[in-house]
C-alpha cells in the first residue's frame, strides 16, 4: 500500500476515524500537571495529519513521517529557533498521544524528540518550551567550556552534579557555585536547593564552580597575605588548630571569641566535617540566610587546615558587622556580646526546623519539676534544633513569689551561657588630693579606703584618720579644667564620684555664721587691643577658702588671697612699681617679704586668727617649697594615671556627664550645660565690662565695702593710685565667668565664687606656675592595691541566691493582677556538653560602672555541678555534671578599652596555646588562671575524648608555631591599635578571577 510505504510506521496505524477519536480523546482529557513531559510537534505537520485523519481519505494526504525540521536552526545541533509560537509553528501534546503519533508514523531519521516538561511558575502551570541553557566550567580552567540544559523547576544542585559529571570530579568534593552573567557579574550560587527559576539562572549564563583548596580558603577569594614573608609559605605545616588571627583594628574581642569557639571539639567538628553544608537554614527569617555559618565555617577550616600561621577574618568580620551593626565598625567591643551574637546567628542560621509552630508557654502550675521541665525543653526543641543547641544549651528554672499574694511562678527557661555575678567588694578605694589650710603646704595624694555606698562625710572621716584634720573642716570638691565641678555636701552619695574624677579635700577652718566659704578661682585676662575686649582663662587649681563675714572688704581680701597663694606667687616689695616694666633679675634680687604699706597692714591686722598666722612667712616665696617638701616630689599635671586604667584623667572627663547616667550627682554644672563650652561666649559678654582701670576698682569698692571705715577708704584711694595690686577681684559664677549682677562681692549666695584675674605680665612675673602644681604622695599611696579571690564555686552560688527584682524590672503578678517586685531564684536543671561561663566583670549600676578585677579561682578539672544540679535521672543515676576547663576568654585593661587574647586547649594534642591576635606561644596551666579570665568555656567530661597526638615538647623549636617561648609569661600587648598596623594587605577577589567582577564576599 503507498500509504503504508509512506508512513513507515513501527506498527500498523488503527483506522483514521479512531486514530482522530484516540488523539482528541487524550488531548481533551489532559490536563498540566508539573513534571509531566509533552511534546512539541510542527504545526504543519499536525494540521496535516488532523486534515488527513477528518477527510477519511487514506491516500490523498497523508502527513508521512513527524517531521519537526522547521523548528530547528539546523540538522547538526538541532537547537530550537528563537521564538517560536505555539500554535503556529507548533503544537504541543500529553506524552501519550506523542507516542501513539510516533508508533503510526514514525520521527524523521535523526531528528531528537521535543520533549518538554510542564513546570511550576509563579501562579501558572506551563511547558517549558525552551529550558535554561547554560554554560558550565571550572573555576581552574575557564578555556573548557561545556553547554548544558536545565528545566527552571531543577536545583542548583543539579547543575553542581552535571558539572561534577562533565569535569569528572568526585560528587562529594566541597565546591562553592557563581554565576556569570552576561555583563559579567558574578554572584554566589549560595543555596544549593534553590531552583534555576529561583536563582534566576537564565539561558547564556555561565556557572563557574570553584572547590576548595587543602588550606581551607577558596581559589576565588585566597587573601594574598603574607606572600612575600618567608614564613608564609604552601609548604607550611603546622598542628591545625593552632593559628593566630589576624588583628584587622580593634577585633582582639572577636579573634578572642574566635578561637575559645574554635578549641570547642563538637562544634569544629561539626564544620570540618561539613556537616553545616546540609543543615543551612537559607530561609530562617531570624537568620543571616547561612552566611555568617558559612563565613564562620571558612574561618575554621582555614585555622584547622595546618596551612596556616595566621588566619585573616576579613570575611568573617564584614559578615558579623553586616547582620549586627554594633559590631560594624572598628571600635572595642566586648568578647562576650560577640559570643552571643555569634552563637544565635549560628544556631538561627543552621536551624533544623524550618518553620517555627507557636507554642504557648505553659505554667508549671503545681506539676512536678520534671515534667515541667521536660516539656519545656521539649518545646525549645520543636522551634531550635541544631549544633548550637546540641552543644551550648541547658535549662535553667526560675522561681518567683509575689511578695503580696505569695503566688508561686515557675518556669522553665534555656539558657546559651551563664552569666553569673562576682561579688562586689563593699568598699572601695579612692584617690583624693587633700589641701591642707597651711600655705606652705603643697597638695598631697591620699589613698583611701571608704564604704561603696558610702557618703562624703565617709571620705572625709576615713581622710581625718591621715591628717589629723578634724572632718568637719573638710569640704570636697570635683576640679576639672581650674574650676569646681561640684562642691559636694557630707550628705551626698559617694556614688556621685567617679573613679576618674579629680577630687580635692579642702581644709577650712571652723564653720560658723561668721565664716563664708570663698570658691576661689585664678584667671588670667588677655586684653585684645584691636577689638577692644578682654579675653579671661581659668588657670591653676581652684581653692576653698573660709574668710570671716566681718571683713570682706575688697582690700582685706586681697590680704588673705595673697597669703593664701604664698607658696607660689611672690608677693612685690614695695619699691616695685608694678606698672612699671622693671627689669626681673633686678626684682628679684631686691625682693623682700610682707607688706609694708601702713594702711594694708591694718588690714591683715583686722584678720582672725586663723588666718594671720600664715601672714607673712619669711624668706623670699620661692624657697618655701624646701620646708614642706614630703618625700616624693611631683608636678601635679598631668596627674598620675590610676593603676590599671590607662586614661588620662583629666581628657577622659567631659565624656563623664553623659557616661554616668541621669542622675550621677553632677546636675549643678550640668545645668549649666556642656561646661566646657559655657565660658567662651559669656566670657566675651562678660570682657566688655572687665576692663578694670585702677581708678574704677577704688570706686567700686567703695560702694561695695560699706563697712570699711570713711578715713581707711580714703587711704585705699590713695593706695590704689599709686600702686597697682597683683591681681584683681572679681564676683563670678560657678564656671568663672562674670555675674550678671555685676562685681559685687556679696555673699548672699550660699556659695560666693569669685575669681582673681591676673595680667599675663603681672602672672609672669609673680605666679610661680611650677611651684603651683606640685603636689606630694602621702604613704598611702605606696601600699599596693590588695587583690581579691573567690572560688568560682561562690561565684555560682551567688547566681542562684534568692534576689529581690529592682524597680526598674517588676514582675506581672497574674494573681495581683500587677506588677510587683517578685523574689526570684535562678536554679540549674540541666547543663550542655559545653558550659560557657561569663564572669560578670562589668558591673553597671545606675551610679558606677566598673571593672571588677577579682581573681576567680577556676578548676581547670572536675569542675563539679552535681552538688547544685536539680535535675535527677531517676533510673541511672545522676546525670554527668564533671566539667573540665578547654578554653578562656581574656580581658586586659579598663572599662572603655584593654585587649582580648585566650588560652585554649587544642583538641587534638592537648597542649593548652594562648592566642594574642596572629601571635601563638605554648602556655602552661599555671598561666591560665588570672584576673583576666572573663569567659569560661567547659566540656562535659562524659564527652571529652583522649587527644589523638601526643602534646608537643614544648622546648623543641622546630614546631613551635611563632616566637614560641612557652616559659614567659604572656602579657597583653599595648592596644589593638598597634596590632593592625602589621594587617597586611588582602585582595582577596582580586586573584584568580581578574577579568570577572566579583561579588565582593
Ligand atoms: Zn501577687
């Protein structure tokens, strides 16, 4: 038959009536179902066969074999032509009417059948007519290039197992995917489950797919560091584990935390297993989308690798300062918050469960601990399950009791760390410079021990104890930049000090209604003739004086200041004319003690007795200071620093008002502003009117010394034009500047300030500025600060003792239906294989921030929790509760600065290392237990295992790993900042990818 013939068919096609039925029949029924495969077949060619099969006609026109020749570009690729339209150049159907076409007719030679699938898209189900074609190579050799064809709905993990396929590598090797796309842009292929569509992998893209080098980095982003140094070289092999990490400025506190996670033996082997590779968690809106696991994971691979000395983070830290911002920028930061961050964005980032149920939390209720409990760690574990909680978590219970209903709450609640309390000494030290009501006396720096919750009138009593100065004739004050700060009163809370503060104690004689207490303050004027003002700036330090009410005549004060300032400013003889520029040798060979003026020695005649004893000592005022000179002789300024804290004290203090909370006692000055910057512009409006002329000083004491008799004032005149005064006195306001209501020297005020204002000539040649800031170190100051121990053991009971909630942090009582200050007691239930320790070394309170620099006694074995674990198994026993120590954060320094390092020991030999930014060195046990210790990290010894190398000899050289010198002790190097400086430069997407633009990872 020429029908038969024709249509070389595999078998005997069916009638054409029924061929027409079967095909409508499945074309009808057949609807898009994702996955299934359909065919394309040329339109011509079908509508052919539609026209054949619905004529009956069986030899006018048959279609003769499928032919779908039109729709492709030629016969030796055979790809699809572009744009083809359904419908027109094609028709598409089910699979099995494919194959009922195909066994009729048979396919032209050669030609490949259109399958195509049917594919999820985003709200409609289609054929995927053209699928993505992409090429494929490796990252080592992009020369040899390979096109494949993926469907949308295949995952990137199809496209990693074809180009394993193609380039023969194992399907296990640890590769990482990028993208290419036409404008060369590359980016990371990061989530291997994500489909082609997804990723929007589109046909002409490239993947390139890199797989890790033995040193643990990437071809593609391989720091170039360290390349020139000898030291650095591939042929380095080192123990893994034991590697520095590069200080990248101010991230001491994160390589710190760095490597105490590093020497944690579950959790690196967890990553150097890559296992993390399957739990990746892209989706966990709580998560960093896998990055930070996936960065934390290089960091550790590099560090265990044995390739290395020294391991640059870069990556690591721009990832971390990504997902939270405070780590951001290159500032100091604690160890222990990165700690935190760090193991929630590990755990969120490979959590297990993808989506989180709702569980509400019940209360115990009266129910038994252990059920309570259990469900409570049940719950935890349907929302978070993974490495970090395998390792990290335990359960704490929480007890508390309304003070008013007794209404008993527990709860149960997991913990990542403990954070537990040292105990605050109750006393507290302080550094004081006391001012002695003698002239000749310089300042002397006590050290005194005083009550932490103390008040002034404490200070002053425990001082009295020093000086045999009675403490009612003290008065404290804060100086800072020449002026007080505050005057405190016995009654104000030594809270209100800080450490850092310069506090001066003033002797001042017997307080009564006669006496005023003076604030004194020295400025100098500078007169600036082109504008016609005068310019004053505080110097010196301030005094307190007490002056008797009685005799507060300007002239009389005058006497008592100058005697009050004997020790450093010379008093003129009276042949010196101070308007006069007399030669200085000359006035210095002539110059003479006391005044000699008549009328002004009336004046000191009508003093009372406390203060004429210091009239007038003899000898010139420059040899005084050998008197009174004690056995250490310093400059006062700069001070000294205050052990342990390296700030200097004074530059560090405008930072102090906002830096001790809201109500830290400072409130007069901070009235008044930043008091820093008040002086300038009142001074300026203040200058105008400051421009003393001899003559005007007489005039205005007049009116203002009512008291002084008629024929001394008279004398007075006669004084003041014929001899200029040292400086002048002037009625200020607590920052030294001018009083608006003028220069009265009225002492309405409780406290009168005033302020003498010297001529820059006049100070030069009469104010010894040297002898002026001499002070001595009273005895005290020698005996060395004592340091306290406790055990950790204490340190732990202190975290389970009963404590009352703080105003600030009530508890909403359900049965009192409102908040009250709940006792509450923290109890352990259950502890993790790795207990991490936060010794609570700062201490913020509402008033103080401090430093606790306690010793801890940790055990570096058996650390034993079963005497204080609540949790009991009840068949087999108590559960493990024998720890022992394997790594410890350090932190070296001050509250605002210091330096991190850590002791860990490596899990494979043994050997206990302390790591200092790139630098490691052998360290022994006797090392590691310091007041620097801040975070203790612990394995459960039920699942420590034996080290499976012998330790090192720590005297052999040969592998020791940098500048090892196992018998120094370790010390904290300067500051970070010093450490950064060595960073070498990275360029790390700039290597083996040169013509591609990188994402920058
Ligand atoms: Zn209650």
């Amino acid at each position: 038959m020429a029908a038969n013939s024709r249509c070389s068919a595999a078998e005997p096609a069916p009638g054409l009536e029924s061929q027409r039925r079967e095909v409508e029949c499945l074309l009808r029924d057949c609807e898009l179902r994702a996955g299934d495969s359909w065919f394309m077949v040329e339109h011509r060619w079908y509508t052919q066969w539609k026209e054949f099969v619905e004529s009956g006609d069986q030899n006018s026109s048959c279609p003769g074999q499928i032919d779908n020749g039109e729709l492709f570009e030629d016969v030796v690729s055979y790809h699809l032509k572009d744009r083809l339209v359904e419908n027109e150049d094609f028709v598409l159907v089910p699979a099995e009417a494919w194959h009922k076409l195909l066994s009729w007719y048979g396919l032209v030679d050669q030609q490949p059948p259109l399958e195509r699938k049917v594919v999820d898209l985003p709200s409609t189900l289609k054929v995927e007519v053209y699928p993505v074609e992409i090429f494929l190579c490796l990252h080592g050799n992009m020369e040899n290039v390979t096109t494949a064809q993926f469907s949308r709905t295949d995952s990137i993990q199809s496209i990693q197992s074809a180009i394993c396929g193609t380039f023969s590598l194992p399907s296990t090797c640890e590769c990482r995917l990028w993208m290419k796309s036409s404008d060369n842009n590359c980016e990371r292929l990061r989530n291997v489950h994500m489909s082609v569509l997804d990723a929007c992998l589109s046909s002409g893209m490239t993947v390139i797919m890199e797989t890790r080098n033995a040193d643990g980095t990437w071809p593609s982003s391989r720091p170039l560091i360290l390349r020139n140094s000898v030291e650095e070289q591939d042929s380095y092999r080192g123990q893994p584990g034991v590697c520095g990490l590069t200080n990248l400025g101010n991230t001491c506190f994160m390589n710190s935390a760095l490597q105490c996670l590093s020497n944690t033996p579950p959790l690196t082997e967890y990553f150097l297993q890559s296992s993390y590779l399957e739990e990746l968690n892209f989706s966990n809106p709580l998560g960093m989308k896998g990055e930070i696991a996936e960065a934390y994971a290089d960091v550790i691979k590099q560090m265990w690798s044995g390739h290395h000395y020294s391991v640059v983070p870069r990556v690591f830290k721009t990832k971390v300062g990504h997902f939270a911002s405070q780590f951001l920028g290159y500032q100091q930061h604690d160890s222990q918050e990165l700690l935190s961050f760090l193991l929630d964005g590990l755990h969120e980032d490979l959590n297990r469960v993808k989506n989180k149920e709702y569980i509400e939390l019940r209360d115990a209720e009266g129910r038994p601990d252990q059920e309570v409990a259990e469900e409570a760690w049940r719950n935890h574990r349907r929302r978070n399950d993974s490495v970090i909680v395998d390792t990290f978590h335990g359960l704490f219970k929480s007890t508390l009791i309304c003070p008013q209903c007794r209404k008993v709450s527990v709860t149960f609640d997991p913990f990542c760390y403990l954070s537990i309390p040292l105990p605050v000494s109750k006393e507290r030290v302080m550094e004081v410079f006391f001012i002695s009501l003698e002239p000749y006396a310089k300042p002397m720096q006590h050290r005194v021990v005083v009550p932490k919750a103390g008040k002034v009138s404490d200070l002053c009593l425990a001082l009295s104890e020093m000086t045999n100065v009675p403490d009612t004739q003290m008065v404290v004050a804060d100086v800072f930049k020449h002026r007080f700060y505050k005057i405190y009163t016995p009654d104000e809370s030594l809270n209100c000090i800080l450490d850092r503060d310069d506090i001066f104690v003033y002797e001042c004689s017997v307080q009564s209604d006669q006496q005023v207490l003076l604030a004194l303050y020295l400025r100098e004027r500078s007169h600036y003739r082109d504008y016609g003002s005068v310019n004053t700036t505080l110097f010196g330090h301030p005094l307190l004086l007490s002056v008797p009410r009685s005799s507060c005549s300007e002239e009389a004060l005058y006497q008592i200041f100058l005697q009050r300032l004997a020790r450093y400013v010379r008093v003129p003889n009276p042949s010196e004319e101070l308007e006069e520029d007399d030669d200085e040798e000359e006035l210095y060979k002539s110059q003479t003690n006391g005044i000699s003026d008549d009328d002004e020695q009336e004046d000191v005649a009508r003093l009372g007795p406390s203060q004429s004893v210091v009239c007038c000592a003899d000898g010139p005022a420059n040899d005084h200071h050998q008197d009174h000179a004690a056995p250490s002789e310093v400059q006062m300024r700069p001070p000294p620093p205050v052990e342990g804290d390296v700030h200097n004290v004074c530059a560090a203090k405008p930072l102090s008002s906002s830096d001790a909370g809201p109500s830290d006692g400072h409130i007069n000055a901070r009235g008044e502003e930043s008091r820093a910057d008040v002086d300038e512009e009142n001074e300026e409006a203040a200058a105008a009117q400051n421009d003393t002329a001899t003559e005007e000083d007489c005039k205005r004491e007049e009116a203002c010394s009512p008291s002084l008799p008629a024929d001394e004032q008279a004398a007075k005149t006669r004084a003041c034009r014929r001899k200029k005064r040292l400086f002048n006195i002037q009625a200020v306001n607590c920052n030294g500047t001018e009083r608006e209501m003028g220069p009265d020297v009225t002492f309405n005020s409780a406290q009168p300030y005033v302020a003498l204002d010297w001529d820059a000539e006049t100070k030069k040649r009469f104010y010894n500025e040297n002898e002026a800031e001499k002070y001595v170190k009273h005895s005290s100051m020698d005996i060395p600060q004592q340091q306290t121990t406790v055990q950790l053991q204490e340190c732990i009971q202190l975290f389970t003792t009963v404590e009352t909630l703080e105003e600030e942090n009530p508890w909403y009582c359900p049965m009192c239906k409102k908040h009250q200050l709940a006792t509450k007691k923290l109890d352990l239930w259950s502890l993790p294989e790795v207990l991490i320790i936060h010794l609570k070394r700062f201490s913020y309170t509402k008033f103080t921030r401090e430093k606790l620099d306690t010793i801890v006694d940790f055990p570096l074995r058996n650390l034993d929790f079963s005497g204080c674990l609540l949790k009991k198994k009840l068949s087999n026993g108590e559960p493990p509760s024998r720890y022992d120590l394997i790594a410890v954060s350090n932190h070296y320094g001050g509250l605002r600065d210091g330096h991190y390092t850590s002791y860990a020991r490596n899990k494979d030999n043994g050997q206990w290392y302390y790591f200092d930014d790139s630098k490691v060195t052998y360290a022994t046990e006797e090392q590691i237990m310091t007041n620097a210790a801040y975070v203790l990290f612990y394995h459960r010894q039920d699942k420590m295992r034996k080290p499976s190398l012998s330790a090192p000899s720590t005297s052999s050289a040969a592998s020791t790993p940098t500048s090892a010198s196992s018998t120094s002790s370790p010390r904290p190097s300067e500051a970070d900042a010093g450490a950064a400086s060595v960073t070498p430069p990275c360029a790390d997407a700039a290597s083996a990818f040169a013509e591609l633009t990188m994402e920058t990872d």
